[in-house]
C-alpha cells in the first residue's frame, strides 16, 4: 500500500490491520507507526489486533483422528487364484455372518493404495469369461465374517469375473467385473471402520475411485477409463445397496441400464 | 536428496486441518478434506517443486475439494457472507472490551461466516501473505486486506459479545 494516498489521515482499521501483518511498504508503515505513537486509541487497536492475531494463531484444535496414517506393509495371500469363485447368479448376494472385526484395513490412503495394488494385478491377469465358482466364494465370504454386498450388475453388462479374499487375516475381498466393452471394474470391501461413511469421489491415474463406508465395511470402487457419469450410477447403487444388504430396486436397476446406454466404452 | 511425498505433506497437515475447520465448520469434515487433499496430492503426477507453491498448491486442492462440495449442494463460501452484514461490522469500529485468549478465539471463530473465517485462517493460521491469499482465493489483494479487516472485526464484536454475561432474572417474582 502506499503510504502518500493517506499522509493526511489518521490510519484506517484497514490499514492497522495491514500494518499488523506486516504488509505495508516501509514509507506506509512508518506512516502508521508514527501515528499510533502518538495516539492512545490507536495503539490500544493495534495491540488489541496483535493479540487476536496471536490468539488465533494458538487456537488450533487436535484433529479427531490421523490425517495422515501411516500406510501399513501390503500384504497378499499370493493365493488370490484359489479363491477364484463363481458368479453370483443373479440378484444381490448378502451374507449376515458376523464376527468382531479387531483388525482394520486403514482409512483412506490405504485402502485406496490396497485398491490399487489389487486392481493393477487383476489387470494384468488375461480376462475370464467363465464365472467363479459358488461355493468358494461362499466359503471367501463366510471368511470375510462381516455382512457385506456384491451386487448384481447385470443390468450394466457388468458381471462378476474374480473374486479373491486377500490379506492375512483376509481382512480384504475383492470382487472384479467384467463388461462387454472392455470395462473392468474392482470392489473393495474391507473390515475397516475408519473411513468416512458418506460416498467421496477421488480422481486417480487412469481413473475414478469411490470409496464410503456402511456399518463395518469399508468400500472402494475402482474403474480405469470408464465414462464418470455411468461410474457414477454404478457407484451410488452399490453404495445403497450395501448399506439395506437387499437387492437392488426396479428403479436403480433401471437407472444402471440406461447409464450403460448412454455410455462410451472403456478406453485407456 | 528430496523429501519422500508423504513426510513433505506431514509438515503442513496441522494447517491444513486449521484451514479445513475454517471452511466446514465441522471436525469431521475437515478431517476428511485433509484426508481428500492427501490423497490428492499423493496421487497427483507432478508435484511443485518449490515450497512455497507446494504450500499454495496443497491448499488450493484442499479448497478445491471444499468448493464441489458446495456445488453439489448448490451453494458457495461468498453466498454465506452477505456484503451488507460485513459493511455494518466494519464500520462499528470494535472497542477494547473482551477477553481475548484461544477459547474465545475458537467461539468467536465458529460464530463467523465461511468467508470470514477462512480468510483469516488463510493469514493468521496458515500464514500467508495476502498476495499469496489473493491468488488463493481468485480475488484482487486490495480484497484480501478489506475482507480480513472485516473479518477481524467480526471477531473481535463475536467475542465482546461472548464475554457478556446476561444478568439472572430476579427471583420472586412471579411471571403472569
């Protein structure tokens, strides 16, 4: 600011304010320094701004939780083939069996980085066109120990081409789906009750991720170069469909065909 | 030898976080826009080298990530600040009363406006210089320094009123 604008008045709180933080010029500031010397009221201001200043900067809270965790080494089973399981045939599949979950995936930046890590190699194993098996991903889930859904996406052309439940603890399941038009999509659920429950959207090299939480399970959705609003649909059902663990309703499955016709294929 | 990403970014989470609650007024949510923000950054392909933008830049995705919030809730940060309200505080020019310490502080914060707090969580806790915070914020800095003294203001009236204590009715009377 420029101190010659005002040589005539007394500063302004604008001005005081400015000469608080240090952001007046140096002809400015011994303007106002001049004139808060010899001017009680003003002096009185601007120790009182000091003080607010130095107030608010000591007023910071605790944050209610890690903003930053530290990633834990990922593990794998180096099993994930043997748990390749059957497609689910047809409607929603919940199981409701329940058991303490005492080990937690991580929040946030883990679980997307298991995500990633688990979606990258599924990627790299050639497409599937055969289902897994029923009774071994009966047996995953029943391992996996805490209700959770692996809707039915028939009505996107999507269906289910992997799953495998990894971890030591097998505290993650994975489930892949394949399209019709090169789209490959990864759901994640994790026995992990630190991430927020409300659906957020990440952008990600390659793609979208979507992660939320119902109940005791954590979710991430991941796509490479899938069309945002047809991964958007898919994302909000399966996230209402995991939290009311029953099949998907006529106009959410209606809703899921129709983001599939509206849709550009995969690319990338 | 550079720093690994995640310790560079754990120098400013603190601030970050003060900035967030700034922003949603709300412990939670401001946990998961850091959280937001570091996932961001962490999986963004370029990153600034120099610090200063690296700071600017991490705040911007943080406040970027708050915006479209708002949008899908189709308001914004400038819709809860009305120019009227800002203009009347400001020209009452706050007195020496109140004390002012980090509890009063952190009431009189929450009692402001989204705009209001977080330009000063910006310059005060955050530490930018308005130049810095204009740039941040899209605006010219000449709005930066109004907007802040406003703000200051606002405060300062937030906690003079907060260290006025109604008195107790009377007793023994009976209200008809």
């Amino acid at each position: 600011m420029n101190g010659r604008q005002r040589d005539s008045h007394p500063p302004d709180w604008t001005e005081l304010n400015a000469y608080v933080d240090g952001e007046l010029d140096g002809e400015a500031a011994a303007r106002v320094a001049a004139a808060v010397a010899g001017d009680g009221r003003l002096a009185r201001q601007v120790a009182r701004l000091a003080r607010l200043k130095s107030a608010v900067q000591a007023s910071g809270e605790p944050a209610p939780g890690p903003l930053l965790p530290s990633v834990r080494p990922r593990r794998r089973s180096g099993l994930a083939a043997s748990f390749l399981l059957l497609a689910l045939l047809g409607g929603a599949l919940a199981v409701g069996l329940q058991r303490d979950s005492g080990s937690t995936a991580g929040t946030a930046p883990d679980a997307l980085a298991r995500a990633e890590v688990l979606h990258a190699d599924w990627l790299s194993e050639p497409p599937r066109t055969e289902p897994p098996e029923a009774g071994l991903l009966l047996a995953s889930l029943q391992r996996f120990g805490l209700p959770v859904q692996i809707p039915d996406l028939s009505d996107t052309r999507l269906r289910v081409a992997h799953v495998a439940l990894v971890g030591e603890e097998g505290e993650v399941l994975h489930v892949g789906y394949h399209g019709t038009r090169g789209c490959r999509v990864s759901l994640l659920a994790l026995r992990d009750r630190e991430l927020p429950e409300r659906l957020r959207l990440l952008p990600r090299p390659g793609g979208l991720a979507y992660l939320w939480r119902a109940g005791p399970v954590s979710y991430v959705l991941l796509a490479d170069g899938m069309d945002p609003k047809r991964m958007e649909v898919i994302a909000g059902a399966i996230e209402q469909a995991t939290r009311r663990l029953v099949p998907m309703p006529a106009e959410t499955r209606t809703a899921l065909a129709e983001s599939r016709a509206h849709s550009q294929p995969c690319v990338g | 030898m550079a720093t690994a990403p995640r310790q560079r970014i754990e120098a400013y989470l603190e601030r970050l976080y003060g900035y967030a609650i700034s922003l949603a007024g709300d412990r939670e949510q401001a946990r998961d826009l850091v959280q937001d923000c570091a996932l961001r950054a962490l999986g963004a392909s370029r990153t600034p080298a120099d610090e200063s933008a690296y700071r600017a830049w991490l705040f911007r995705i943080l406040r970027n990530a708050f915006v479209d919030g708002l949008r899908r809730q189709r308001r914004s940060i400038e819709q809860q600040a009305p120019e009227e309200e800002v203009v009347a505080v400001a020209e009452a020019c706050p007195g020496d009363g109140g004390l002012i310490d980090k509890l009063t502080v952190r009431r009189g914060l929450a009692a402001l406006s989204p705009a209001h707090r977080e330009i000063i969580a910006l310059i005060d806790l955050a530490g930018f210089s308005y130049a810095e915070a204009a740039v941040l914020l899209d605006v010219a800095p000449g709005t930066v320094m109004s907007r802040l003294s406003r703000a200051r203001a606002a405060l300062l009236n937030a906690i003079e009123e907060d260290n006025v204590v109604p008195l107790r009715p009377r007793e023994g009377r009976s209200a008809r």
